[in-house]
C-alpha cells in the first residue's frame, strides 16, 4: 500500500472515532499491508500535514516498541 493511500485510510479512521485509537489497534488494523515502521511513518507525516491547518491532529506516544 502506498504511503498517501495510507495515510488517507488512517485520516479516516481516525477523524471518524469517538475515541483515541492505540498504536496497537491501528497496527492490528493494517498488519496485512504495512510494517510498524510505515505504519508510524505514515501517522507522523499526517500530522506534518496538519500543523498548518485549522484542525489539529496529535499523536500521543506513551511507549511504542518499533520492531
């Protein structure tokens, strides 16, 4: 999968939760088309893509074990 056309499932994903999504959950999610490694790669640019934006997206990272 592509790093735009996963970055664009995960917009989806996450602006349609009621509430925050585990790194975890997301990787369960995706496992069948990406590593951690894209995975992380792709939600960090998402958030690159909103820090000029009206609307704000954070990631929270507590503790992630890339490996």
């Amino acid at each position: 999968m592509s790093n735009s056309s996963l970055k664009n499932k995960l917009e989806s994903i996450i602006f349609s939760s009621k509430a925050p999504i585990s790194f975890k959950s997301l990787f369960n999610y995706f496992s069948n088309v990406c590593n951690k490694n894209e995975l992380m790669s792709a939600l960090q640019d998402l958030e690159n893509d909103y820090l000029n934006s009206s609307l704000e997206l954070k990631l929270l990272i507590l503790e992630v074990k890339v490996s």
